[in-house]
C-alpha cells in the first residue's frame, strides 16, 4: 500500500490601503496545528491553522512569493507571487 499525502493549497489576495501593501493568505489541505508562513523564502510567523492570514502593511518591493508550510517538515502549498 502506498500513502500519498493530501495536497496543500494556498491562494493570496494582494490590495492596497493608502499605498500600504497586504495580502490575504487562504489555504487548505494542512493537518498540522499551526503553519509556517514564508515570504521570500523567509519565515514571516508560525500562525495557527485556521487557514487564513493577513500580511502586512508592507512598504517596500514590487513582490512576494508566498508559501505555507506544515512547521518541521517540507509539506508545502503552491507558491504564490504577489505583485502591486
């Protein structure tokens, strides 16, 4: 029998308010009790997994690669680009 691990999905809303940038994080398919968020390939903050996360404000580049990843270990979403 072989086991194969359910995918994780993320998709991000990217807006502005007052030239500020934010990005709304939606995910799905992680078991683990909390996330790892990455921004850049830089952990942001382990969050819990509710499936949502706001980041933000960001002043500064044109964009982000973003991904969730189950802490400890390489089960991962998608990666997602954010431009604004």
């Amino acid at each position: 029998m072989v086991y194969v691990q359910n995918a994780m999905t993320l998709s991000v809303k990217a807006y502005k308010i007052k030239g500020a940038k934010y990005a709304e994080l939606a995910w799905n398919g992680a078991t683990s009790t909390n996330v790892d968020v990455y921004a850049n390939s830089s952990l942001t903050i382990t969050t819990e997994n509710d499936g949502l996360y706001t980041d933000g404000p960001r002043d500064s580049g044109r964009s982000v690669t973003y991904k969730v990843c189950s802490p400890g270990t390489s089960f991962c979403s998608n990666e997602v680009v954010v431009s604004w």
